[in-house]
C-alpha cells in the first residue's frame, strides 16, 4: 500500500510577519544598489568610446555610420573630391559651417572666415587633432593650407536649442531631471577632461556668457554632449608661473568669474597689460549658472539644486583657489544622482527600515 507524502501548511503567527518584513527590505535595497551599480556605469560608458580614443578606431582615423572599418583622417584631396557642400547652416567670428556629405554621410565641413583669423583656426585645429577623445566632436579630416575641417554631422545642433528639442514629441520623454543632470554631468565632465587633458590644463575661454557657452558644445541623438569648439582654449602651466587670459578686451557681467573682470575701479581705465592672468577656476565659477540651464524647471529639478546646493556655493567662492576642482564637482553630481534615483526607485525605504 502506498504511503502519501504529508505536506504541512504553515501559517506565520501575527509576530513572525512583520518580523521578516525588515529583512525582505534590505535584500531589496541591496539588488537596488547592484542595479543602480550597473545601471550607472553602463550609462557613464555608453558612447562605446574610450576617455582616450573615439569609436574605438587608432589615432588619426574615424569610423563614421554602419561601416566597420577604420578610415583615415581625409587628405585635402579626398575632401576636395569626395565631399559635397549641402548648404551653410552657420558663421561665428572664425569659421563658416557648412552641412555636406560624404559617401551618403551628413558631415561638416567649417572653413575659415577672415584671413587674419587664421591663427585662431589653427588652434582649434590643433586642439581638435590632439584632444580626440569621447568628450569631443569627431575629427574626419582637415587641410590646413584651404583652412578647412571635416567633422561629424549632429542634427540636433547645439546646446542653444536644447529647451526647444526637449518640447518636440520625439524627445519628450527625455525631458525628465534624470537626463537633464545626466547633460550637466556631460559637460562637468568635459571640463574635467579639459581640466586634465594629454597636453595639460586648458581654459574654455569662449565663454563670456551663457549663450556663448551653449553654442560650443553639441547635442548628439542619444542626448550627450561633446564640445565642439575649441579655437580658445589656452594652457595654464604653474610649474612654470604660466597662467591665462581669455583675450585681450575688458569682460563685464556677472557670468565671468571675479578674476576676469577689471580689478581697479571705473576711475582706472582698463589696461590689458596691467590685467592679472588667472587659472582654470575660471571654469568652475560659471558650472552652476550652466547646469542650472540643463536642470531646467521639470518636475524633480528643483529636488537636485537643493542637493548641489553645497557644491555650487563652494564654485562662487571669491578666492579661486577655495573651489573645488572639476572632478570634485563631478564626484559630487554623480552622487546626487545616485542617491536620487535609489529614493525614486524605493520611496519611504529609508523610513521603513
């Protein structure tokens, strides 16, 4: 005869329950932790580029679209046989911007305004050739002797129309505080890059205004950010006493860092050779007042400026010297987001435990 199998049902007492409730918590908030572990480090790395070297290609060349392969930096020939002018679609004080084609490709071409500018252009150039990296727009090619520079085409333009993207349908659900932090730690992090690049630590001088600042970066699809001027972008050397000034005309406004503007009084007219040089904390003088347009006015935005709020007071400290460096600010963004989506995903958590 067989025997059945007596199977037990047990009932957990009124005690027993909530006792386990506190355990089943903390093994949730653990798997949210390795989550958001992942999820953040993929998200740092998605452009599949390294710090170093876009697409994965060797120095000095590119891989643009589906192709596989590697092509080198175009030569002034290939540009001038293979590469078709669609239509201007800019003009800054140094480069006129063309939208053109290569191979069934959008890509730009930029070209030199004014003769006496060349050495403006050069630099740029040079910048561009040397600071290849995730950070920065793709270089396709270049000839020096017709002043020109091919480089990746990105629809979506630059920062200026940011606001505007965010409100077409497409982009909508990107116009969240989640991704617009993710811009600002894009472009704290390009700082920081600058700020410690191969040749040392460049000032982004184009940067008088807000306007300004926003038409030298570029808005790519996935919604990062990569600068894409870099014509004024001077060296600060102090183991040689050497420091910067971003040109040679008087900088007014709220904008610019204290040590930029004229140090003595409306009665003392200005004098660029009795104007003191400074440093690269120029730069972070003016990272709040940008990330505060990347934040926005979203639902959650105002959350993340209480949470930067310490680190930005640090940034308008008056003495350069007592601001934090670029990757301090940008240690600290990323802790912010950290802890914000952990709160997003899991509410109450911490007062449940």
């Amino acid at each position: 005869m067989e025997k059945k199998a007596h199977f037990v049902k047990r009932d957990f007492s009124p005690r027993e329950a909530p006792s386990l409730l506190p355990a089943l918590l903390l093994v949730a908030v653990l798997l949210l932790n390795a989550l958001l572990y992942l999820y953040l480090g993929n998200l740092h790395g998605s452009s599949g580029r390294a710090d170093a070297e876009p697409s994965l290609c060797p120095y000095g060349s590119f891989r643009l679209g589906p192709v596989k392969n590697c092509s080198p930096w175009l030569s002034c020939e290939a540009i001038s046989r293979e590469v078709r002018k669609l239509k201007c679609v800019g003009e800054g004080a140094v480069k006129k911007v063309f939208l053109s084609e290569w191979k069934e490709n959008k890509v730009v071409i930029s070209q030199l305004t004014k003769p006496e500018l060349k050495e403006d252009f050069l630099h740029g150039l040079k910048m561009l050739k040397a600071l290849q990296s995730k950070h920065v727009v793709r270089l396709l090619g270049y000839c020096e002797k017709q002043f020109t520079i091919l480089t990746e085409y990105h629809p979506l333009g630059s920062l200026r129309g940011l606001n505007e993207t965010l409100h077409i349908p497409k982009y909508k659900s990107m116009n969240t505080w989640h991704r617009r932090l993710m811009l600002a730690i894009d472009y704290v992090s390009i700082i920081r890059y600058l700020h410690s690049s191969p040749l040392g630590t460049l000032v982004m001088c184009d940067s008088n205004d807000l306007d300004k600042v926003l038409s030298q970066y570029l808005l790519t699809s996935d919604f990062h950010i990569l600068v894409n001027d870099l014509d004024a972008l001077p060296l600060v050397n102090r183991s040689a006493g050497r420091l910067v000034k971003c040109g040679h005309r008087e900088l007014w406004g709220e904008f610019v860092a204290p040590e930029q503007r004229w140090p003595y009084g409306e009665d003392v007219p200005f004098d660029d050779d009795l104007m003191p040089p400074y440093d690269e904390k120029t730069d972070i003088w003016k990272i709040p007042d940008v990330s505060n347009f990347f934040l926005g006015h979203v639902e959650g935005s105002d959350i993340v400026r209480l949470h930067l709020f310490d680190i930005h007071a640090a940034c308008k400290k008056k003495d350069p010297a007592e601001r934090p460096s670029a990757q301090e600010i940008l240690d600290t963004y990323k802790k912010v987001l950290t802890l914000l989506i952990r709160e997003a995903a899991m509410p109450g958590t911490r007062e449940m435990l």
